[in-house]
C-alpha cells in the first residue's frame, strides 16, 4: 500500500508555544489530505480536510486560527497548533488520499502524540 | 448524513480460531466504497480491506474476508486462523462520492488468546 509520513511523532511543549506537524505522502500525489484527532480509546474525530492549492475545510466545532492547515504540495501538509494548551494534548493522525481511479483509498500516517505542558 | 455502527465495542477469540466483527452503515447513496482499518497498539492505522459497493463478490486478502450485504447495509469482517498479532482496534468506515471524507465506526477492541 501506499505510505505517508509524519513528522515528529512525539512532542512536548510548553503552553504557549506553537507546535508544527508535518504529513507526507511519499510515494504517490495526494490532491486531498486530512487531519484527524484521537482521544483515548475513542474514534478519529475528522478535524479539517486540505486540498493542495487551496484553503482547508475545517469541522464544525474546529477552530480554523488554532489550527492552521497548509497543503503548499501535492506531498506535504502541514498542521499548526497555535498557542497550544494542555487541552489540545492528543494525538494526532494525518490520512491521503490517492487520487483517481477505482483504487481510491485513503491512507494514514503514523501520528503524532502531543503533550502541552 | 451517514453513519457508521460497530455494536462489538469488545470481542475476543481464541488463537487459530475464527472471529467476525459487525458493521452496519446508514445511507442512501448507491455507490460508495467500505474500509475495514487496524489500529494496533502503536495506533499506526492500516488498511486491512476494501469494498467497492458496486461488486457483488467479497472481498478477501489473505485470512482477512467480509461479509458485504448491500440491502442489509452490512458490511462485516471475518478474521481466520486469528493470530496473536491480530490483537488491535478495528474500524469499519464508509466513504460516498457525495461527501468527501471517511466516516468511522466507533471501533472494536480484538483480543486474541493464546
């Protein structure tokens, strides 16, 4: 299957201070990627959906300033928690999408565990 | 807007033996596709199996096999010979051409025994 990258897989910061992650597909163009939110023992909560070139969709409920979205490439997108509090504390998975076709399929990324101090 | 249900939030089966998790999804398109994901303990998410609504034949890959019941809205995964490594998260999700993004189930805990 195809494979995405993530970058860091652990942080810890201080309150206060903004935290940037990194998605990658690496061996195939992702025109749509997404960014996913996990709580313990719970289901990925979709977040915001990025498309390359464009501005991010976010979901209800999203703070679209807290968390900056930025798909500058058909390989990267990134994810800015800003000011970061240790209420945004999680974990963090970024998914793309391949794109066309009847193999369409999403793939995810390792995730990021966060922990704001 | 649809929606996604596991009804095993935990199941457990014994090693080489054969377990089947439940999904059913709510919809009224005709055309989507269906996912089955593993969450291991490192909660890296992995795909386990795909179905294209439009087929009418099972999808398999390896000892992983589903159960797909259109007109049921049926959607369930069948693990044989389990093994220890099996022991993980199992997501049912479903993706429409209308929306845009994979809609989850709300997970089902395996544990395999040895």
């Amino acid at each position: 299957g195809a494979v995405v990258s993530q970058h860091p897989s652990w942080v810890i910061c201080k309150s206060g201070t903004s935290v940037k992650i990194e998605c990658r597909s690496l061996d195939f163009q992702a025109t749509t990627m997404f960014w996913y939110r996990q709580f313990p023992k719970q289901s990925l909560m979709l977040m915001a959906t990025s498309n390359e070139g464009s501005k991010a969709t976010y979901e209800q409920g999203v703070e679209k300033d807290k968390f900056l979205i930025n798909h500058a490439s058909l390989t990267l997108s990134t994810l800015t928690v800003t000011s970061a509090h240790p209420e945004d504390s999680s974990f963090y998975i970024c998914s793309a999408r391949t794109s066309g076709g009847t193999q369409e399929t999403q793939y995810f990324g390792p995730g990021t565990r966060l922990l704001v101090l | 807007a649809q929606t996604v249900t596991q009804s095993q939030p935990e199941m457990s089966v014994q090693e080489a033996e054969t377990v089947t998790l439940s999904c059913t999804y709510d919809t009224s398109e005709s055309d989507y596709y269906l996912f089955w994901y593993k969450q291991p303990p490192s909660r890296q998410m992995i795909l386990v199996i795909r179905q294209e609504a439009y087929k009418q034949q099972n999808a398999t890959e390896n000892r992983f096999s589903v159960n797909f019941q259109k007109a049921a809205k049926s959607f369930s995964l069948k693990i044989s010979d389990s093994q220890l490594g099996d022991a993980a998260m199992y997501f049912c999700a479903y993706w429409g051409n209308a929306g845009n993004m994979l809609t989850f189930g709300g997970g089902t805990r395996l544990m395999v025994k040895p």
